[in-house]
C-alpha cells in the first residue's frame, strides 16, 4: 500500500509524525510525506525533532499569506502531485487549510483520503473560524474517518457518516507529546538545554502560567482583551511569570509586544520548538491559552487548562474537568485565572481523555485493514 501523507503546520506535524513513524514501521506500507510550507518557519524543527525528511516540499509558504490565496496554491500543488505520485491513499490531520485542499485536491483525482482526527465540531461555523468548517469539508470527502475518542465519533454518525468508515483511535497528540517527554528526560537536545537555562536564571523556583494565544477569530478585539487581561494579572501579581511565545504572525505579534513588552514578569519568547515547549509545559502551574491540540496534551501532565476561547471542539476535556472555558473577555479572564490560582494545586490526573500513548498503533491498524476503494466513475 502506498500512502501521502500531506501536513503543512507545526500541529499537523506533531500528530502525524508518530503514524508516519508507526507506518514506515510496517512490511508492505510505503508511506511517503509532502508538506506544502503553510508554516514552513515552524515545520521543519518538528520533523527533524521526529526523524522525518520530506519527499516533497511544495513550498507554498508567503509573508501574512491570505487563507484563500494559499487554498488556491494548495489545491492545485497538490493535485499537481497526485497526478506524478499517485498514492493509493492520501492521509491528513485535523483542521488546516493544507488539510482541506489537500482532501480536495484527492477528491478530484480520485484518490481516497483517511482523515486523522476526524468528528471535531464545536457547532459554530466561526468559532474557531476558519477551522470548523475545513474540517466539515473534509469530512464530506474522506472514505476513513479516523476518530480521537467516542464523541467525535458520533458527531461523525450523526452527520450520516456510515459506522464502518469511523474508527476511535484515540489522538495522536499524546502519543507525540509522551515520545518527547520522555526523550528529553533521557537525552535533552540542545534547546531544552538553552530553555532550561533561561528558565533557571529569570523565573527560577517562582510560579509560571504559560500562555499562547493566536488564533484568527482572536485577532483583534480578542487578542487585545487577552492582552490586557494578562497585563492585569502581571501588575497585580509580580511574584507570577507569564510566559508568552509568541506567534510569528505580525497580526499576533504586534499587538502582543505593544501591550506586553516591558513587564519584568511577562517573558515574551519566540515561538519555541516542540520539545522545549512539552518542558515548559511540564513545569507550568497552568495554561492559559486558545489552542487545540493543548487542550489534548496538558491532561497528560496533570496541568490544567484555561482555555481562551467561546467554544471547544474538545468538550471531553471539560467534562473531565480538565479544561474550563473562559472566554475573551477580559475581565472573565482575569476572574477565571484568578480562581484558578485560589484553588491551589490542581486535583490528581485522571486519565487523559483524548489518547493512551497508542493512537498511531491503531491508526496505522486500521489503515493496514482496509483496502482502498476503487475510484468511481463519475462525472469529471
């Protein structure tokens, strides 16, 4: 069977990496990987981090690229290269706009596509914008629709998605993030180091929130509240770090250095690499953040998760109550962060809801299993 799989973020690198390096595992699975540059500044320290060497390079990658001008770049790469490779089967993750074109462009070259992390829906089409809406396209398109836990699943029935198509496999976020983990425990590269370092000599033994915050429906207003929000919680707790790195996108960075910088207890840092990042987060108190796959891998550390947003597609994690919703308003933000800190040490872990550590297992298990579908024949 041979397989592509297509990424072209930091996200969808971390998640599929562990597939990739599960599937070149198996006899008889020739899988061969294209990233299309959608964050190419950002990419390649995760591949190198997993091993993995692209076999084809797109390149697509522009400064304060427009979604819709990278979608019509994507669409037709990427068919471009269906055309060339023609796999048996195309497989991508999540939620992207490398994700969307990709299925698409396997659409039209009547390739079939397996979707990683399929069955996400917060119900809202602009929250997260433009996010559920890709990932409703690529449902309309995938033959295997590869589910992190049972509710995605039956979002996916719901929408008359046929049960033999669905598999619960679990998210391989927490595969990804337990490998790391336990790497740099063992044989920590030089940026956990240089991390750990800084760590020592301007936080030290005192207390740390970890923030992220980049989200497109948060530019703006949002983005503004969260600053401010935060700014508040610095000036009235110097004792407390808040540790920011910073998205490269100017319509993140700007306003965040404008509001932020020269707080002595607000460390703005450059977007760090994965494994450095996975050591911050396992010595935060909580997390303050509007990001997806967070949400997925702090319950494996036992960190809790305040989550910056109206809505989630994770709602596991809030009924675990490993996660809570607070919002961009700023004032709720700095209520909610507030309680957080009264409660003191966040309750045991329990399981973490989305994954065991055997996700791509089951993934590349189900991928084995099923042969691909012959393409039909309609119209062109």
């Amino acid at each position: 069977m041979k397989l592509l799989a297509i990424l072209g973020t930091r996200p969808e690198a971390i998640k599929l990496a562990p597939v990739i390096r599960e599937a070149r595992a198996r006899p008889g699975i020739d899988v061969r990987l294209c990233t299309t540059g959608q964050h190419r500044e950002m990419l390649a320290p995760i591949l190198e981090l997993f091993g993995l060497r692209p076999d084809h390079d797109l390149d697509l990658m522009r400064p304060d690229q427009a979604p819709a001008d990278l979608a019509g770049r994507s669409l037709a790469a990427v068919a471009d290269l269906l055309g060339r490779d023609r796999p048996d089967r195309v497989v991508v993750q999540g939620d992207t706009t490398t994700a969307w074109t990709a299925a698409m462009a396997a659409f039209l070259s009547r390739v079939p596509v397996a979707h990683v992390e399929a069955g996400l829906r917060s119900g809202d089409p602009a929250h997260p914008f433009p996010e559920e809406v890709h990932r409703r396209i690529v449902a309309q398109i995938a033959d295997l629709h590869l589910a992190p836990t049972d509710g995605a699943a039956a979002n996916l029935r719901r929408e008359g998605v046929a049960d033999d198509r669905i598999v619960v496999t679990g998210n391989p976020a927490v595969d990804a993030l337990l490998w790391v983990r336990d790497r740099i425990a063992h044989a920590p590269p030089p940026e956990v180091r240089a991390v750990a370092g800084w760590h020592a000599d301007t936080v030290g033994v005192g207390p740390m929130v970890l923030v992220t915050g980049h989200r497109r429906e948060s530019f703006g207003e949002g983005l503004r509240n969260i600053c401010a929000a935060i700014a508040d919680l610095a000036d009235a707790d110097p004792g407390r770090h808040w540790v920011y790195p910073v998205h490269l996108n100017p319509r993140v960075r700007e306003p965040v250095h404008a509001m932020l910088a020269g707080r002595p207890n607000v460390h703005l840092l450059p977007p760090q690499p994965y494994a450095a990042f996975v050591w911050l987060m396992d010595r935060c108190d909580f997390l303050l953040t509007d990001s997806g796959g967070i949400q997925e891998e702090a319950p494996s550390l036992g960190r809790p998760v305040l989550l910056m947003r109206r809505t989630t597609e994770r709602p596991e994690g809030v009924d675990a109550g490993v996660t809570t919703l607070v919002g961009t308003d700023r004032d709720a933000i700095v209520a909610a962060v507030r309680a957080r800190i009264a409660a003191g040490d966040a309750p045991p872990a329990g399981p973490n809801p989305f994954g065991d550590g055997r996700a791509a297992v089951r993934i590349v298990d189900a991928l084995a299993a099923r042969t691909p579908p012959v393409p039909g024949a309609g119209a062109d």
